[in-house]
C-alpha cells in the first residue's frame, strides 16, 4: 500500500472522521465563549490557543487530503466548501480585514460537510432550488398584488402602514411571517370593519399555501435523494460485476487444470 493510499484510508476511517467532527464543536463552542467579557478575562489566553490549534487542525486535514486524492480533490465541492471556509479564517484579523474576525464562526458549518446526513440535507434542498423557483415567483407575485390592493384601500386610513406601495410590501411581508398581524389589521377594521376579509384571504394564501408548498417541495427532493442512496446500495456497481466475473474465470480455469492433474482411477465416470 502507497503511502498515499494510507493517508487516505487514516482520512476515511471513522475514528478520524469523528475526531475532526468533536474539534469543529469544540472550536465553535470556544469562539462563542470569546463573545463573553467575563469568560475573556478569566481565560482568554486558553480560548485563543484552542482556536489557533483546531484552525493548525483543519489546515493539516485539508493538506493531508489534499495530498491523499490529488487531483480528484478538487472535484468534490465540498472539499471546495472547506477549503474556502479555513482560507476565510487564516485571513489577519486585523487593520482593514479586522470584520472577518467575526466570520470565524464559519468554520462550525463544516459540521455540514463532515456529516453524511447533514451534507443528504443540503443536498436535497439544492436539488429542490428549480421547484422553489417557480414557488417564490407565485409568492412574490400574491405580494404584490395585495400590496396594491392594501395601498388603494387602506392608505389614507392607516398611512403609516399603507401609504406607498414600498411601505406596504413591507407591512404585508410582516404579516406573512405572522408578525404582530393582529394588531396591524386591528388598526384597518377600526375604520372598515370588513377588512377582516382581505387579511384573512392574504394570510390563507400566502401563509398556509405558498409557504407549505416550500415544505411540500423539500420533503420530495429529501425522499428523492434518499430513494436514490438505496438504490445506489442495493444495485450492484459495475466495478463489483466486472471483479465477479473475473473470479468466476480464474475458478474455471482452476477447475481445469485441477482436472487435468488428478489420477484417471480418481476422475469420476462423468469427468472420463
């Protein structure tokens, strides 16, 4: 075995996988104690040298994987997702990059890539990206028409709310998250006590419809993507049938010359 091919089975092996898994934790649990002045002053030092280590860490695996696949490590993006992600985090912290400080929090999202189901997750949810597309048009669309709508009607009532079409998509948005729409149609029904109607109308479709149609879209790309793991575990690969048939040739060639060397008194009556 190659020495490459040592490195990559250390990589591989689930020991390594899960230490580098406990460091991200670590290393995102420390620099969340950083945001603490109490925890700073009593040990800061020791927070910032558990930060220097595990970020020596990620710089070592990346390297060592990087020597491992050569080539075909740059096409797996996710090695391309940490790769960028340690990159951010080996930028000075300091003078005009001093901002970037705060993005070292990035490197607990390489949890994403260091496991298998949260990576099937993000995965899914890419795949659904082309359904959502088509989703979030519909959505915007229903905004901006009933921002319209609640511009014509309810703009001279409650103009801090209503008076422009601007003002409006912001206050309709609110209300789709169900941010304080109770008191926002309040407001409006004081003066035209039927507008009970349109928020009602607004919230079903907006709410209970566009955004369970998200959901709906997310959850048959997950089932999708995990369908195709089975059937990529189940189905042979091609490599696995090709290594089956070669044995199965050297077996019969075996056989032959076994039976070619074996005594005629021991050959059966079938072999003779």
């Amino acid at each position: 075995m190659s020495g490459r091919e040592r490195v990559r089975t250390v990589l591989d092996s689930r020991l390594v996988q899960r230490a580098v898994i406990l460091v991200i934790v670590v290393n995102a649990i420390t620099i969340g104690c950083e945001t603490s002045a109490y925890l700073m002053e009593r040990a800061g030092d020791l927070l910032h040298t558990i930060d220097r280590v595990a970020l020596a860490i990620f710089v070592l695996e990346l390297g060592a994987r990087l020597y491992a696949y050569r080539a075909a490590f740059f096409k797996d993006p996710w090695n391309w997702f940490d790769a960028i992600i340690v990159a951010v985090a080996l930028i000075p912290a300091s003078g005009p990059t001093s901002v970037l400080r705060a993005l070292r929090i990035l490197r607990a999202l390489r949890l994403v890539s260091a496991v298998p189901s949260m990576r099937r997750v993000v995965g899914a949810l890419l795949t659904a990206v082309p359904g959502m597309a088509s989703i979030i048009g519909l959505l915007v669309l229903m905004i901006y028409i009933a921002a319209v709508i609640a511009t014509k009607l309810f703009g001279d009532i409650v103009p801090e709310r209503f008076d422009e079409l601007p003002r409006s998509l912001f206050t309709l948005f609110q209300i789709m998250t169900g941010d304080d729409w109770g008191n926002v149609a309040q407001e409006v029904m004081e003066h035209k006590p039927w507008a009970w109607i349109f928020f009602i109308v607004y919230i079903l479709m907006s709410t209970f419809v566009a955004l369970n149609l998200f959901i709906a879209v997310v959850v048959n790309a997950m089932n999708e993507d995990g369908e195709a793991v089975r059937q990529s575990r189940a189905e042979p690969s091609p490599e696995l049938e090709s290594v089956k048939r070669e044995l199965a040739a050297v077996n019969a060639k075996l056989d032959q010359l076994l039976m070619r060397e074996r005594p005629e008194e021991l050959r059966s009556p079938a072999d003779r």
